[in-house]
C-alpha cells in the first residue's frame, strides 16, 4: 500500500518494452479501498523500429525537381508471408526547432507516395516515390515516419539540399553620361493563389543604379 498525505501527488512510473512492431494496450488501476474507489489509466503504447542509420539525400538546384525512389527495408517486421496483410502510410516530420516558414517550404517542395502501401510478405521492401522541387535554396533536414495500420512505426532521416537556382534573364539599360534610362520586365506568379512580390538590388550593386 502507498500513503499519500492531503494535498499530496503521487507519481507512478510505467515502464514499455515491446517485443513486437505493433501497439500494445494495458490499463493502470489505483485503489482507495476505504472509500470503495478506483481509478482507471488506460495506456497504450507503440514499438517502433530502430532509426536508420542510413541518411538519404535529395540535392538539385532551386526551381529544379529531383525524383528519388526509395527502398525501405523495415526491420523488425515479421519475416516470411504475413498472417494477414499489412498497410502503411507515412509523413514527413520537421525538426523540433523548425518555424513556420520550413514546415510551409516542406508541404510546397516534398511530395511523397507510397508506391506498394499493402505487403502481403515481411521480406519484401516498402517503395516509395520522393520529389523533391525546391523554389528557394536551402539546407535542411527531416524524419520520414512509416506507420503500420496494426501498429508500429518506423523513422527514416532526410537530407535536402538546394543550391542557388539559375540566372532567370540578363536586363540590359543603356543611358548617356548624366541622364537616367529605365527598363521594366515581367515576372509571372507560378503559383495557383495571390502571391506577394518583393524587388530589390542585391548588397553589392554599383550605386548608379
């Protein structure tokens, strides 16, 4: 029995070793017994596979798009034909640290499908199809979790670089000594909903402009 004085917490620790990939339920019951009262905690817990040590990389210049297809092998899953088939799906995870601008530039430049979401055998791999078309440069990374419908999870890191794009046009302006000449170009708005715009000279640009 464990006495706890008024006005008191009591912490129970709960410790989780899974055997198997899959979700594991249990229930913590605590017992005033002269009150006739118990408590119920239902607990429910997930076994997750090892994180790859393994770091795929997607590398392309911005406004570029580079296709990777990706062979998981997901250890720890039963070995052989299945007792019944399995489903997966899976989402990309941001670091714990990112803003609100990368988890946006991840659901523009990302896309991922999961080419055979159903195995019927635990030796076969689960293939998936990354695009990865950056508009921007960036250095970054994520997690690629696969979730099995019975339970389980499975982590994958990413790696993704963008270098700078290509030069888009070279504007020329000519102008006598002492007189000023101007130009104006179009620039088009790829994206399917108003987009705002910002123009401006780069630090290093000559003070005649």
């Amino acid at each position: 029995d464990i006495f706890v004085s008024a006005g008191s917490n009591l912490s129970i620790p709960v410790s989780f070793s899974p055997t198997l990939i899959a979700n594991h339920k249990a229930c913590v019951e605590v017992e005033y017994p002269e009150a006739g009262v118990v408590w119920q905690y239902p607990l429910q817990g997930t076994g997750e596979g090892a994180t790859s040590k393994f770091r795929y990389s997607f590398e392309c210049q911005a406004r570029k798009r580079v296709t990777k297809t990706l062979c998981l092998q997901l250890e720890g899953l039963v070995k052989g034909p299945l007792s019944r088939p399995e489903s997966f799906k899976c989402e990309l995870l941001t670091e714990e640290n990112s803003d609100a601008s990368t988890d946006a530039f991840f659901k523009r430049a990302v896309d991922i499908e999961i080419l055979n979401p159903i195995l019927h055998n635990g030796n076969d791999p689960l293939m998936l199809k990354c695009d990865f078309e950056p508009l921007r440069p960036i250095e970054t990374s994520a997690m690629l979790v696969v979730t099995k419908s019975s339970g389980g999870r499975w982590r994958f890191p990413l790696d993704f670089y963008a270098t700078e794009p290509e030069v888009d046009d070279v504007i020329r302006v000519d102008a006598m000594i002492n007189t000023t000449a101007s130009v104006s170009f179009t620039i088009t708005n790829q994206f399917p909903t108003y987009a705002n715009f910002e123009a401006f000279f780069s630090g290093d640009s000559p003070p005649e402009f």
